[in-house]
C-alpha cells in the first residue's frame, strides 16, 4: 500500500483537455471520473497480464517435466 498517496497529479495536454471538456458536456464525466476509470483499468489489464504471464510459465514447466527423462539414480 502506498501510504500517503491520496491523489495523483496527471498534466494534460491541450488536446485531454479539450476531450475531458466534450465528455463532460455530453456525458457528465468529470476529469477525476474519468482518471480514476482509467487507473481502474489499468490495474485490472496489469493483472491479467500477470495471471497470463504465470500461466504460461506453469504450462512450460509441465511441458518441460513430462519431457525429462526419469532416470534410478535421481530417486530414493
């Protein structure tokens, strides 16, 4: 957890600007609305990416053990 962190300061170029006024005149989406969706989605893409990353990795190991060659010698 990040302690102290209670808000995050995001520049915007002319052109967010320009969009985050459209959207608040169409839809009522405010700047902080739309930031903090953004920051959910990126959490939630961040860790489906980790979850497919292991998964993969879990998949090579099994793939990587049912192709070695058992040999005596290795077990009691």
């Amino acid at each position: 957890m990040l302690t102290g962190m209670d808000s995050v300061r995001i520049p915007l170029g002319h052109g967010d600007k320009m969009l985050l006024g459209q959207l608040y005149e169409l839809q009522g989406t405010t700047p902080e609305t739309a930031a903090q969706e953004g920051l959910s989605l990126y959490i939630e893409q961040a860790i489906k990416s980790r979850s497919e990353l292991t998964q993969q990795l879990d998949d090579l190991l099994v793939q990587a053990k049912s192709s070695t060659i058992r040999r005596e010698e290795y077990h009691e």
